[in-house]
C-alpha cells in the first residue's frame, strides 16, 4: 500500500472516530437533557391536536414554557421514535416537569380533565373550619357535617383512636372528578391522604421515642399552629419536648383557645386561669386531648428531627415577620417579651 492511500486510511478512520465520539457525546447529552427539570410557577395546559406535526407541537411545548428548547424536544423524540405513540388531547402539567416525564404523560394519554369539584384544605384548619369550607363547596352543611366528624362511629370506621377526625384530615388540595362528592367519600379522600403522608420509617422513629401515633398526631398540629415556617419547627418541637420530659406545663395558647367556645380574639385572664378548659396548657401538663388543627408532613418530621440547643421558650419577634426567638431560660424569655411588648405599645 503506498504512502497516498495508508494517510486517506488514516483519515477516514480519524474522520469515523471523529464522528462516533461526536454521535457518543450527542447522546449523552441528549439523555442528560431529557432529565433536567423545570420548575413550574403555576400549572400549564397543552394540546396535542390529531395529525399536528412534531415540530409544530415542539414549537408549542417551547411557548408555554414546558421545554426551553423545540429542537431538543424533536430531536429527543426523533431519537426515541416515540412519536408515532402520543396521544392526541389535552395535557395539563404542574410542579417538576422533565421532558422524559412529559413524553411518558403523554405516551401514556393521561389527558387532563377539567374536576367537577375542587377543595383546598389549608394546614392548622380544625374540623370546625373543614366542616364550613365544605358545606361552602356544596358538601352538607356545617352543623351536620361536624357531628360526622366527631361521630364514634366515624373514627372506628376509619380505624382511629382518637375522640374525633381532628388532625387526621390531610392539608392538600382535592380534585374530584365523577360529580359532587358526598361527605363520605370527601372524608375517605382525606383520611386516607393523611396515612399515606406517614412513612413506615418515622412510625419506627415514633416507636423508637416511645410516643404513640395518636399522641404524635397532637403533638404535631401544636407545631402547625405555632410556626409557619419549616425551618423553626424543629425549635418548637424541642421547646415541646423539653417541657414534656421535665413536667413544665406547654403554654402554648393555640391550644388554650382551641378550647375557648366563641373566641373573640384576645387571651384574657379569665382564660389564662380557667380550669373547666382541658385544652388550658398554661395549667394543664402535657399533651391536650386531642389535636388542634390539620398537621402537615413537616410537623411530624420536627417531632422525630427536633434541634437540641437546650431551648424551654419562644415567643414572636417584633413586626410582622411571625418568626420566633427562642430561649433557654426564663430570663432570657422575658428579656425577649418585654421588647415585644414595647415594640407593640409603639404608634
């Protein structure tokens, strides 16, 4: 072979692996694309209309934000040959969405359908409030709708132990689809939601710090109504078990005007020293009888997760930030509630 055909070999074979690196590469970098994330701000629709073209529905797809690249997106699915495979209708997407995660909804023809009814559950809602907010959406009335929740007959049917649905009434948003919902099914609905909330790991973890799940679920929903911040509940949560453990009744007042029929807005010291409320925390020591108010996944987290700097007390800082500081001595806390008091006395 003479010198002019080993240096075409030479760079045809460079050329082919030249271009299998590049085909490599491509593909890796494909893949890779086609599991990065967008964050959705708000939920988006789309159609896919019967026989529109690929790139036409990228070119759409890249308008509504649901990928940052058209091109990508046909690229991705010309590779993949997944085309031939989607399904015409109406998609609706929300939260995190990739564009493996929105080929797979759509392959699989999860088209949206607008819900016959919508129900959002705010976390800390008691029943009383839950009662209402149905009874609002078309959902029995509030009177009756209480009773079910409290009813003994209720709480056995749902394997509860607890005198009421109090704080088993998951916090979410509820989409129903097949017509008005009953109370029942509304009420199955949520229950169940709220079990499901509850990993099997942190019922060991309660296990592991001898609390039983009724008392767990109270003691959440006290964390709930006292912060509404994620990163503070842990604080709370210590401040509640550093009590429970040394015997010094809770304060919290949440609880105490959870048991004050026809609140009316401020703590007086009637209240303050009322006996005949079991749910009175400035007297009465440990957990109150029942939950006070629907708990979040985060607040039975900060139960099994508290921090441990030793604090015994918070009270609000000044403004309208609704944090906290927390202490861990009376006399730090009532340096701390007397600035609040002066900066509220403030025109």
């Amino acid at each position: 072979m003479n010198t002019f055909l080993r240096m075409t070999l030479k760079f045809i074979l460079g050329c082919l692996l030249i271009l299998v690196m590049l085909l490599v590469m491509g593909r890796w970098y494909l893949l890779e694309w086609s599991e990065t994330q967008i964050p959705l701000a708000e939920a988006k629709s789309v159609v896919l209309r019967q026989n529109q073209s690929l790139a036409n529905f990228a070119n759409n797809l890249a308008d509504h934000g649901l990928v940052d690249s058209a091109f990508m997106f046909r690229l991705l699915v010309k590779y993949e040959g997944s085309y031939p495979d989607f399904k015409a209708g109406s998609y609706r997407f929300e939260g995190l969405i990739s564009p493996s995660l929105l080929i797979k909804e759509i392959k699989e023809g999860r088209i949206y359908v607008e819900p016959d009814l919508v129900i959002s559950i705010p976390e800390g809602f008691t029943l009383k409030q839950i009662a209402s907010r149905l009874a609002a959406r078309g959902i029995g009335d509030e009177k009756n709708n209480l009773l079910y929740f409290k009813d003994p007959k209720t709480t056995k049917l749902y394997g509860i132990n607890a005198q009421s649905l109090e704080g088993y009434l998951y916090p979410a948003t509820y989409f129903f689809y097949d017509g008005i919902p009953t109370l029942e099914t509304v009420v199955s609905t949520m229950v169940k939601r709220f079990f499901k909330s509850i990993p099997e790991s942190l019922r060991e973890d309660l296990k592991a710090l001898n609390l039983s799940f009724e008392d767990a679920v109270i003691f959440a929903s006290l964390i709930e109504m006292e912060s509404f911040f994620d990163d503070e509940k842990p604080k709370v949560a210590e401040v509640i078990w550093n009590r429970l453990k040394k015997g010094i009744p809770l304060g919290i007042d949440a609880a105490l005007i959870y048991g004050i029929d026809e609140y009316g807005g401020d703590i007086t010291w009637k209240h303050l020293k009322d006996t005949k409320n079991p749910y009175n925390t400035r007297i009465y020591k440990g957990l109150p009888p029942t939950a006070i108010g629907a708990p979040s996944a985060s607040s039975f987290s900060a139960i099994v997760t508290p921090s441990h700097e030793g604090y015994y007390y918070y009270v609000l800082l000044p403004g309208n930030s609704k944090r906290h500081y927390f202490s861990k001595t009376l006399e730090e806390h009532n340096k701390q509630v007397k600035i609040l008091i002066k900066a509220q006395k403030r025109p």
